[in-house]
C-alpha cells in the first residue's frame, strides 16, 4: 500500500485538525501539531494511524493519535535534555534499528520480485495441492513428545501398530520413555507440508510420526477427521500471499549468496569471546552495585 493511499483518507481529518491552528501556506497545511518548537506532521500521523490498523479515521480517532505522539514528542524532548541519546546503550540501540530499517527498505525495494502472483499461478497451486484445498481435512489429534534419541526403528515398529492412547501410552512405559501429551485441532494447512501424504492417507486410529525438531519427536495420533474443503475464490488471497513469500525467500536466499560470494568474510575462532567478556563484566558491574547498596548481601560468585 502507497504512502499517498494511505494519506488520502486523512485529508478531511487533517483538514479538521489544523484549522483551529490557523496556518498558512503549504508547509502549515502539512502540521497537525507543535510541541515547542517541534512539529507533528501528517506523514506522522498517518503512519501512527497506519500502525494501529487504521487507513480512514474520525477525528477523535486521529486527536487521539495526535495526543500518543504529542506524549511521545514530550517524553523525546526529556530524553534529549537529558542527553540520553549520547548513552552507549541507547546508541547501540538506534544503530541496531538504524541497520535494520536499511536492510528491510532494501530487500523490498532491491530484492524482492515487484511482478505480481498471476490468477492462473494460484489456481494451478491450488489445482496441485487438493489436501490443502479441495480435499481438505480437520483433524483432531492427541500428540505425544519424546526425546528424539528414544524413537529407535524398533520402537517405531510397535508404535506403529497402536491405534488408541491406551495403546500408545502402554508401549512408551514399556521402554520407559519419558513423554508429553497434548489434544489438538489441526487443519491441513498447520501441518508440515512433508508430513501431509502421511495424514492424507492416514484414517483415525492412525499413529503419524512426524520429523524431529530440537531433539523432540512429536507424534500424533489422530482421533477423528472432518472434512472441510476450502473454495478456489477463498484460498486465492492465501494462495497469493504464500507465493508471495516463497518467492520473497527464494530471492533473498539468492540474492545473498551472490552476494556472500563476492563480500570479503572472514571468521575469527575467538568470535564470541569479546561478547562473552562484555556480559561477565556487566554482570559483575551489577552485583558489586547491588552489594555497594546492600552490605549486608553476601558476595555472589560468576566463576
């Protein structure tokens, strides 16, 4: 959505807003408040309405969001007073901010693909992936979660063969695995995609053991299964937006492994150490303040 868009809805709120004030000439018509001498813009206030989830507002909508950023500009101007923008961790912090901005503003204006998802690309992923659409189904299911060491081809074998919890819990006590249960709705779109074959053509009583994660294996065991297909005209935006992301992700992966490819890199073994060093000595610094305020408190030792 284009900054312009979203402004449009605003004019006649702005238009309310800035008329007590008087203002003249295009710079004044742009300003919806002051704070000393600091000034509260329209781009500021569409962009605080933008970031409640409001394009069009009432004007006691956009007063109240012109109130959050005049509280916002005050507690600004106490911070600068007070020359906290010169504090090491607070410029840390902006920098941090500062370098993520610019590399987002980057991948979506440099890296990501500007075409868009085609009606024929979304009814032909539709098309190839019925289980997730036409065919698609709700399951409920009881998950168990065991470490991944414990799930030997053995124990997959007699897991295989239970068909209800008494059963499933009977083998894991037998090799006394250690286990977490969980009773869940799942539809076939909050699966993993490598595991949908398996739930499409598993019936209910089934065990499904899904991949490891973590060291975790979950298995689900599935109680019951309803139908519950989902049109073409509903899954189109879904469709689209997924698409969209893929292909987001295949073009960053791309773009930064052309890019990984030319940069100069070079890894240090001691890479951690300056990090580690500087939260020991924090910690440190924290304790020696607490004791200097509390002589009482007994020493506490980082070693």
């Amino acid at each position: 959505m284009s900054f312009v868009f979203k402004c449009a809805p605003l004019a006649l709120v702005t238009a309310a807003l800035v008329a007590c004030g008087g203002g003249k000439g295009s710079r004044a018509s742009q300003v919806v408040a002051k704070v000393d001498d600091s000034e509260i813009t329209v781009s500021q206030l569409s962009e605080a309405l933008h970031a409640r989830g409001v394009d069009a507002a009432a004007p006691e909508v956009a007063r109240q969001a012109v109130d959050s950023l005049i509280n916002e500009q005050l507690l600004v101007k106490g911070a600068m007073d007070n020359k906290l923008d010169r504090d090491p961790g607070v410029v840390q912090a902006l920098e941090h901010t500062r370098r993520q901005v610019l590399a987002r503003a980057y991948v979506e204006r440099m890296v990501f693909p500007t075409e868009s998802i085609s009606a024929a690309e979304q009814i032909e992923y539709y098309k190839k992936h019925p289980e997730l659409f036409e065919h698609r189904k709700m399951y409920q299911v009881l998950v168990y979660t065991v470490k991944a060491a414990d799930v030997a081809d053995a124990v997959r074998a007699e897991l295989a063969a239970t068909h209800s919890p008494d059963e499933v819990a009977r083998v894991l006590a037998s090799h006394s695995y250690a286990y977490d249960t969980q009773s869940l709705t799942r539809g076939a779109e909050q699966l993993p995609l490598e595991d949908l074959p398996k739930f499409a053509a598993a019936k209910a009583g089934d065990l499904v053991i899904m991949q490891g994660h973590e060291g975790r294996v979950p298995m689900m065991l599935i109680t019951a299964i309803q139908d519950s297909p989902i049109s073409v005209d509903r899954a189109q935006p879904i469709i689209q937006q997924y698409l969209v992301n893929t292909r987001n992700a295949r073009a960053l992966d791309e773009h930064l492994k052309q890019a990984r490819a030319t940069a100069k890199i070079a890894y240090f073994d001691n890479v951690s150490t300056p990090a580690t060093e500087q939260i020991a000595g924090r910690l440190q610094n924290a304790v020696a303040s607490e004791q200097a305020g509390s002589p009482q408190k007994s020493a506490v030792s980082l070693n």
